[in-house]
C-alpha cells in the first residue's frame, strides 16, 4: 500500500530561491500544498542583492537605492562611467526581501514555512520521494533542493563585506556604484572593491576576489581592514557584515542525482557563470515553476543555458584560469570598448550577438582563442573541513 502525500511538493533551503518560489506560489489564489524547510529559527540583514532594470518594475517594492551610475577602475584609479537611459543598478537589502517573503506566506494557508527544521537524507520511495527531517519524516510527489551542494567550479568568488556609517560622509560618491574599482590581479586571481553609498554617511564596501579556489574568509577580512584603513574608514561603526563563496560555472555535481529531486538555487545553475549575478534568474525560474505548478504539472530545475551564452562563458572562465594574472585587463578592456548596454547585457542574461561580436573585438585575441577547442577544467569541490568562507546559501547572495 502506498503511503499518503504530505504534500505534493517540499521545498529544502528558505533562502533566495526557496523564499521566492514559496511567495509566488502563496500569493495565488490555488495551487498546490507546498511545505518549505528552513534550518534557520530568524532572518538576518545578511544578504545584498543587485541587478539593472528599469525604474519602476515588478519587484520595485523590495528595492531600496538606485543608481544610474556605475563604474570600473584600475589600480591606479583611472575611472570609466558608465550609464544606459532608462535602465538603473538597483538594490534589494536581505531584511527587506525575507519580510515581503514571510508576510506572503503568513497569508497563504497552502504553503508551509517551518523554521528550525534541518533536512536531512532524501531517497525516492515508491509514490513519491521520503526526505528525512529533524521533526520526522515527510513524503512529497517532488522535492526542489536549494540547500548549498558540493560540486566542481571553473572558478570562485570568494567576498566579504561590510556596511558602515560615520557621522561626516564617506568617500564615496552617493550618485553612483563602485562596481569593480581597483582592479588588480596576480597569479592568484583577480581582486576588487565593490562599493554601493547608500547615503552621504553610510555604504556597503566589499572585498571580492575571483580564483581557482575560495579564499580563507580570515585573508579576506583582513584584506577588507586593510582597504578600510587605506580609505580612512577604520574608525567607522560597522553596521553589519556579509560575505561567501560563489561557484562559477559548475561542473559534476559529487552526490548522484535523487529521482523526483531538482536542484534549485546556486547548486541548480541559478548563477550566471561569468558574472555572478543570480537574483533575476531566480525570479523567472520561480515564475515559470508557479505557472506549470498552477497548470498541473511537475516542477521544473533551472532552464538550459543558451548554446551560445555557455560557449562564451565556458571560454571566458578558461581564459581566467589559465592566465589569472590578466584577469583585470580582460575586465577592464570590457569597461573601454564596449557599450554600456551590451556590457550590461553581458554581465545579466540579454547579451546578442553583436554583443559578443563587441566583446571579442575589445578582448585581447590570444588568451581566448587558445580556449576555443580546449577541455573544459574544473577545481574540485571544496571538501567540508576546507578552511573557506562559508558557502552562500542562496542563489546569489553578492548579485
């Protein structure tokens, strides 16, 4: 005899990704009884996340600032702006989000938040599939996994930031974004600042770097005070603090995969691989899965990257890998020559092909043509006891 349902779908992991879909899914009028898991008791203002998009939008109400600047510079301080009519780099503050998140859910009676509780193992089992938790045991038609996952990556970026304050304003220009200033990069990879002013006296100043392995969260903390000193901010009050590791462009994942299970998340590709940016593409991944949950049907993991947007970017990382050295040229080379609306395009989901065409043309030749026919190569998943900054737990904890 088949056991009962509890209920057709659990979602595992209540951060970015499992919060969004749950919210979509509660905000309908049907649909079907989700049950969420989340091992954390209560949110923290622990999370930043970025994107370009018009000024007024869906998702307007969770953003916080605007700008309609943002910039790159080089060691020395050379400074490029950069700016698209119509378009703004906008933010989303943590608290805001899992608020909106929680409050919509609060109001559903289909859909299941249950703080406090750690899943554990998952196995199919005959009608559905069994995930075992710290309050017993569940039995759902489909299971959407968004908890962390070991796996291969072409490459890290391992960051830490910190938002601060002071009564005199910082030396910051509150109009615009320090998206990649004092680029740098040496045989370990490249290294930059990301600066969002969220005010005269107060921003966000994070320390970021991208390698062939995460970075020990200590090296980066300590590089991060050092670079708060060198810009006379020792003595400002540290608001609070974020930080993780995102893993560019997965490989194999080490668990096998579990019939009825879909990775989602950062495990399930929600990070575009050459970028980082991750919070739009979990907002149409969770759309298309509320639209086939509200028709009937299963749910679906992370849509295929484009043929052409993974070659790119396949191409790209290897290029980082093999010479990590350069890495700050190639970026700022993309800063100089190409136009802001395809950069931007680039760096999200919407690049064309006369895109690529301006890419190439603004990229040194050799480093990427000798990639073209090259094997793909991957790091090996950081193993549990590895001394790194602890994994984001949701799709895009920076982007």
């Amino acid at each position: 005899m088949t056991p009962a349902v509890d209920a057709p779908l659990v979602v595992l992991g209540a951060g970015l990704a499992g919060l969004t879909l749950a919210a979509r899914l509660a905000r309908e009028r049907s649909g079907p009884r989700v049950v969420v898991l989340e091992p954390r008791t209560a949110y923290q203002d622990d999370r930043s996340w970025c994107f370009w998009r018009p000024e007024q939008h869906d998702l307007s109400h969770l953003v916080s600032q605007r700008w309609k600047t943002w910039t790159f510079s080089d060691a020395a301080g050379v400074t490029v702006r950069h700016q698209v009519p119509g378009l703004a780099y906008q933010y989303v503050r943590g608290s805001d989000f899992y608020a909106s998140a929680q409050a919509d859910i609060a109001e559903s009676p289909r859909v299941d938040l249950r703080l406090g509780v750690r899943a554990g193992t998952v196995a199919a089992v005959s009608g559905g599939v069994r995930v075992e938790t710290s309050e017993g045991t569940l039995l759902a038609c489909q299971v959407i996994d968004t908890r962390p996952r070991a796996a291969e990556a072409m490459l890290y970026q391992s960051f830490v930031g910190v938002e601060l304050e002071r009564d005199h304003p910082l030396p910051f220009d509150p109009r615009e974004v320090t998206l990649m200033g004092s680029l740098a990069a040496d045989s370990e990879g490249l290294r930059f600042v990301y600066a969002l002013p969220l005010g005269p006296n107060r921003a966000i100043v994070e320390w970021t770097r991208f390698g062939l392995v995460p970075i020990n969260r200590e090296r980066l903390v300590g590089e991060l005070d050092q670079l708060l000193t060198g810009l006379g901010l020792a003595d400002a009050r540290r608001v609070r603090t974020e930080g993780g590791v995102l893993a560019m462009g997965l490989g194999r994942q080490a668990a096998p995969p579990i019939a009825g299970v879909l990775p989602a998340g950062n495990a399930g590709g929600a990070l575009r691989a050459a970028s980082g940016y991750g919070f739009l593409r979990i907002q149409r991944w969770a759309q298309l899965c509320t639209e086939r949950l509200l028709a009937g049907r299963e749910a679906v993991g992370h849509p295929e990257e484009p043929r052409l947007r993974r070659t790119f970017d396949r191409i790209f990382l290897q290029a980082v890998r093999a010479h990590p050295e350069r890495t700050a040229e190639y970026f700022l080379a993309l800063a100089h020559g190409v136009p802001p609306a395809g950069l931007v395009r680039f760096l999200s989901d919407g690049a064309r092909a006369a895109d690529y065409a301006r890419i190439i043309s603004s990229l040194p030749w050799s480093p990427f043509i000798a990639q073209l026919a090259a094997p793909t190569v991957f790091s090996p998943a950081p193993t549990a006891t590895a001394a790194t900054a602890t994994p984001s737990t949701s799709t895009s904890a920076k982007r």
